[in-house]
C-alpha cells in the first residue's frame, strides 16, 4: 500500500559567529545576547509558530532548562540523550536515538519539527533529513564554542532559497539541502 501520509518536515533555525559557532563552550550566548534587544524580529517568532515539535539535544536542554522562562510552551518536546530518563518540562519525553523520536514523532502525526543542537543539526544534515536550515550569522568572532557545522563523509550540498540583513550587522540566510539522488 502506497503511505499517502503527509512526511515530517524537519527546520532549523539557528545564530552562528562568523567563525562557525552556536555557544562557547561553557554554553554562555553572551556574544549573540547582547545584540539581541538590537537585534528585533529575526523571522523566530514566525518559524516558531509554524513548528508542532522539537527535537532538542541534551546539552541544549541543559541551557534552556536554566532559563527563567519556559521557552518551548505549546510544543511537544523531544530530548534525545543517553543519560537523562525523563524531563520534567509539559508534553515532553527522553529519546535514545533519533530513530525512536522520528518513530515517535510521525506516530503522533507530527507534520514539523525544529531541529536544535548543534550534534542534533549535524546528525539530520549528514543523514539528508533535514528540510531547511536558516542561519542568523553575528558579525563576531568568537574563536573556539560549540560548533555548528562538523566533519562529514561526503559533501552536502544546499540551495540558497533567502538573504537578508538584520540589524546590528547579522546576516541571515536560508538554505534547502538537496537531496541525493
Ligand atoms: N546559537 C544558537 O542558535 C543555538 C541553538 C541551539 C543550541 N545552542 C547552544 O549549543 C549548545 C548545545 O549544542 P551541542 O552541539 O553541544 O549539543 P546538543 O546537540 O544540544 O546535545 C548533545 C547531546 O544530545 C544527546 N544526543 C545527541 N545525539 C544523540 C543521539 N543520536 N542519540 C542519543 N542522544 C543524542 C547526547 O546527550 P547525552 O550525553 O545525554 O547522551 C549529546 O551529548 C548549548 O550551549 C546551546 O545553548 C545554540
């Protein structure tokens, strides 16, 4: 039988310093935080609103846990991790592999997930399961953090599908990653 079901659309969205990276690496965003007030709407609010899911890191969930505000409110979140068993944030569950979560995900009849973490991004871009990509790129360089982008088997190819300048010196750009034939 031929699955007529709508496929699970997979999105990033994420700010990166010139240098290719999404957090130092004790996690601090000081270098993207204070351009934020300047910074005004960077299509977030947009592309959050269009999202039904999340499918988050442990290690993001480890800086977004410490927020005074519960960011993900109204999503079904996902937490891949090896070592968490459970979270204690609404509508949320600890998933071992990214298998499980997509399992898990088009079960629920999920139609859009946001995909974070810089090892969550790799993976689906390496593994060509990810839809689109927006990248808000600061004006810093910030010379070691957590990466965005990491090695890969072969190249991965994208189309630029926008561009446009933000305040405070950003440049935001959107990609598709093209599918292997
Ligand atoms: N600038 C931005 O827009 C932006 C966006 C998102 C995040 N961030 C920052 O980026 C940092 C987090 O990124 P990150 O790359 O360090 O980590 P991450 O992708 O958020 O989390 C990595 C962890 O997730 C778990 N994991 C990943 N893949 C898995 C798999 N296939 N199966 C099971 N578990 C898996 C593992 O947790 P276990 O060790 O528990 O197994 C792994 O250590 C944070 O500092 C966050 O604030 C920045």
């Amino acid at each position: 039988m031929t699955d007529t079901s709508p496929r699970l659309t997979a999105s990033a969205f994420l700010a990166m310093s010139l240098d290719g990276y999404i957090a130092r690496t004790d996690g601090n965003l000081d270098w993207l935080l204070e351009a934020g007030a300047e910074l005004g709407d960077t299509g977030y609010d947009d592309f959050f609103a269009a999202v039904d899911s999340m499918l988050i890191g442990r290690n993001t969930y480890d800086i977004v846990a410490a927020f005074d505000e519960y960011p993900y409110a109204g999503k079904r979140v996902l937490v891949l991790s090896t070592t968490l068993d459970s979270v204690d944030w609404p509508d949320a569950t600890v998933h071992r592999t990214v298998d499980d979560a997509l399992t898990t995900l088009e079960r629920e009849g999920r139609r859009h997930v946001y995909v974070d973490g810089g090892t969550v991004v790799q993976q689906f871009l390496r593994a060509g399961m990810l839809d689109d990509i927006t990248v808000s790129i600061a004006p810093v360089l910030i010379g070691s953090g957590v990466p965005l982008f990491g090695s890969l088997d072969r190249d991965v190819l994208l189309e630029l599908t926008g561009t446009r300048d933000l305040p405070a010196g950003f440049t935001q750009a959107t990609y598709r990653p093209l599918r292997s034939p």
